[in-house]
C-alpha cells in the first residue's frame, strides 16, 4: 500500500474470490481508505467507473453480463 500510494495511484480495487467481496480504495493525504466495500448480489457505481452500474458477482462469475 505504501508503494501506491508514494506513487499517487488514485484508486485501487481488491477482490477477494473466497468471500466474493469487492473492496475500492481511494487515494487520501493519509493513504487510501477503503471507498466501498460491496459483495455478490449487490451492484455499484464503483469509483472512479461511477457511471457504470456494476453487478458484482459479475466479477467472480457469479452472474450473467446481461442480466
């Protein structure tokens, strides 16, 4: 994490395919805080592609695209 953020990364994501849980974090003056925490069965606007609706378990192949 000290690597990112001395590298100005803005956003990071992190999934975790044993619980199926999406975590983003943002970039803060004091590191990056955790910006949303979200798992399959929910969907999101998740930073920075807040403009997109995201079923999560999209991600872990839980879900269909389309659905």
């Amino acid at each position: 994490m000290r690597v990112l953020r001395e590298a100005g990364v803005p956003y990071y994501w992190i999934l975790n395919p044993d619980e199926k849980v999406l975590v983003v974090r943002r970039l803060q003056p004091d590191g990056h805080p955790v910006a949303l925490a979200a798992s399959t069965g929910e969907t999101v606007r998740a930073e920075p592609f807040d403009a997109v609706e995201l079923p999560v378990g999209v991600l872990f192949g839980d879900e269909d695209e389309e659905e």
